[in-house]
C-alpha cells in the first residue's frame, strides 16, 4: 500500500521518465535488449494503468491506455498482426533480444481487450 504522496511520486516519474507516444517504455535503459527501451509489453502496461486507477490517477491511467492501444490498433492495421512488444517511442513492432519478435501473443490481446473494457469510450492516440 502506498501512501498519496508516494503514489504521487511513482505517478510523476511515469509521466516524466516511462511514457511516450506510444505508450509506457519498459525502462529508459537503452541497451539494445528487449525489456529496455524504446519497448514497451502489454503486461506493463496493465499494471501501470490498473495501479494508477487505484491511486486516484485516472487521468494518467487513461493516456497510457489511449496510447497503447493506439499503437497497438495502428501496428495491427498495418500488419495484420498483434505482437509481444512494441516501440512505444515510434510506434512501430517492438525490437531486440535474444529471439525474433514473436505474433499474435495472448497477453496483448488480453490486455487490449481489459483496456477497451475499462475505458469503453477510449479514443486511440
């Protein structure tokens, strides 16, 4: 549990650090690995927007899930494809590691589907 003020605090350096266009980067680690930026990964991004709900921080919460989904329906209309991770900086399928960027993984189409739950009116960025 935390308390506002350190909610606060985790909410300002998301919003200052983590996110960008395209949703929240993983780190702003830049080492050419796939947990660190420019990508981001579904499950992330779920954990950050149902936190920052709970923590009376709706309106971040609600941009990370415009963003994302926006780069994710962007990615798929483009590629015909859902992906484990994307580019969150250039909106765009996501990029390095030890393998090839694999499709159609289930925790992005799970999350999308939470998002369009949760903010049913949601307007993609």
């Amino acid at each position: 549990m935390a308390s506002d003020k350190q909610a606060q605090a985790v909410a300002k350096t998301t919003r200052v650090q983590l996110l960008a266009p395209g949703g929240l980067r993983t780190t702003g680690n830049r080492t050419g690995q796939q947990w660190d930026a420019p990508n981001g990964w579904a499950p992330l991004q779920w954990i950050a927007i149902a936190g920052l709900g709970r923590y009376d921080r709706g309106d971040l919460a609600r941009t990370i899930a415009s963003r994302w989904i926006g780069t994710v329906a962007r990615t798929y209309s483009e590629t015909g494809r859902m992906l484990e991770k994307y580019d969150v900086e250039e909106q765009l399928p996501g990029g390095g590691g030890e393998y090839a960027l694999q499709d159609g993984f289930g925790w992005t189409n799970g999350v999308a589907s939470a998002i369009l739950g949760r903010f049913p009116d949601l307007e993609p960025n």
